[in-house]
C-alpha cells in the first residue's frame, strides 16, 4: 500500500449533510465493514494481495447520526480565518499576527468573538490598553461570530478537493 492513508475524506450523513472529515484509512474501513457508501473516488487505488479498492473522496454514512450544530471554535487560528489574515486596523496581511481585544480585558472586555480581532504587532502595541477611540484608530469591520457553514468549516479543504463543494454548499 504505496497510497497515503492520512488523505483526508468527506463524511456525509445518511441525509447527505457533512458530518466531520476523516482519513482515508478510516475511511476504507467504514467501506469495508459495510457502513458507509463511496460517493466520489478521485484517489486512485489501494491494492492489497486479494482486492483492489478505489480510494474515496467523500463517502455517505448508512444511517443518521444526530449531532448538535455546528459551531466555530474560538481560536487564534479561526480569528484569523475570519479575518483573513489581516489586520483589522491597518488592513496589512503579515505571516506574524497578534491577538487584539477591543475592549481591553483589564477594562471589562470579554474573550469573545464580538471583542476579538487579528492585529498586527505595530497595531496593537500602538493601540495598547485602550479603546478604539481613546488610541484614536478605527476598526476595517466590526467583530463577529462566523457562521458556522459547511463551506466555512470545511473550507481549509477546498483546494486540493474541490468536488467537495457541491456536497457542502446550503448546509
């Protein structure tokens, strides 16, 4: 087996609704044990000594799986994804940003999506403890909570899987 297991997978719900991403090992094992469904290959093939398998690219579980909604977590990570690797105050996009609260949190501010914003260094320290207004800069947007869409979750994916979106769009 020469294929790389770790490629990542698109789950479906028996309803078709995107569930989670898993490996390609992962995946052939729900294949195989008969729980789930190839919906797209476009990885080629796994050959073992007896059979040969195609590689999927989604697969489409058998039954429903109940789970709460979606949410988008609150981390550096996805602050940045929300703001597109920008700087909220000056507009520059850096490979190093920094995390800025609005409202400062020794002022009250809370570690929210509403009161956090991706930051340059030279931004935020010129900012400092202060508000918006007192450091007399103004926000490119206001801060909010990013819906949590199928195509914003599983977004990071789309380019090196671009048959994904057709399953992910409306969800």
């Amino acid at each position: 087996m020469g294929m790389n297991l770790s490629f990542p997978v698109l789950v479906l719900n028996a309803n078709f609704e995107p569930l989670n991403v898993c490996n390609l090992r992962r995946a052939l094992g729900l294949i195989i044990s008969g729980r789930a469904e190839m919906i797209a290959d476009g990885r080629g093939e796994i050959h073992t000594p007896s059979t040969t398998y195609a590689c999927p690219s989604i697969i489409r579980l058998d039954h429903m799986v109940k789970r709460p909604r979606p949410q988008v977590k609150l981390n550096k990570r996805e602050i940045f994804r929300r703001d597109s690797n920008k700087c909220q105050y000056c507009g520059k996009r850096l490979a190093h940003l920094t995390i800025d609260h609005v409202m400062p949190r020794h002022r009250g501010g809370k570690h929210i999506w509403e009161n956090v914003v991706a930051a340059c260094p030279a931004c935020n320290r010129r900012k400092g403890g202060n508000t918006v207004r007192e450091a007399r800069m103004q926000l490119l947007k206001k801060p909010a909570k990013p819906r949590a869409t199928a195509v914003y979750i599983y977004g990071r994916y789309l380019d090196n899987n671009g048959e994904w979106l057709t399953y992910l769009k409306g969800w």
